[in-house]
C-alpha cells in the first residue's frame, strides 16, 4: 500500500470536504453522486447517465465541481473526433467515501 493511501486525513479537510459538500446543488449533487457509482466520465457520459439530452444540463454544474476541487480532470478521450476532458472524484473525495462507507 502506498504512503498516501494510508494517509491519515487531518480533521480540517475533512471539515472542509463536508462543508463543500452541503453546499452543492441538488444537480451537482446528482452529478457527483453518479460519478460516485459509475467512475471516471466524460461530461456526454454523465448527461446520458442521467437521462439528460442537453450538455447545458450538466456541463456547468461538472465545471462547478472541477473548480470547487470535488471533482479532478483525469484526462481525455475522443467523443465524435474531438478531445474531450475525462472528470472523476478528487482524491479526498474517494479516501472520505471509503471512511463513510466502512463505519
């Protein structure tokens, strides 16, 4: 196991990690509770994952949570010949869902 795996996580991140999340949205808690069940996603995969037919509906909302540090850009893929970015929970958010889950 690596070092960072086993990083004991100091109780201010934690606080703030509860607190960026009673602050989302009810979309951009949606969004981020799929990503949560589904993995890494291109915004198109989370807009039909959730039934949606507009980028509008969850493109903000996905760069909302990029820029609040919930969500990190993990990389790219080609979506009909262009470059499109790849998100997935940050770190914290992974490490603070297994903590809630195991308890």
């Amino acid at each position: 196991m690596s070092e960072h795996a086993t990083h004991v996580m100091h109780e201010h991140s934690i606080e703030s990690y509860r607190l960026a999340i009673a602050a989302l949205s009810e979309r951009a808690t949606l969004i981020r509770n799929w990503v949560e069940r589904h993995g890494p996603a291109t915004d198109r995969e989370v807009m039909t994952g959730l039934g949606f037919t507009d980028p509008n509906k969850v493109r903000p909302r996905i760069t909302e949570l990029v820029d609040a540090k919930l969500f990190i850009e993990i990389g790219k893929r080609h979506e009909n010949g262009r470059p499109v970015r790849v998100v997935d929970l940050a770190p914290i958010q992974r490490q603070q869902e297994s903590l809630f889950h195991a308890h």
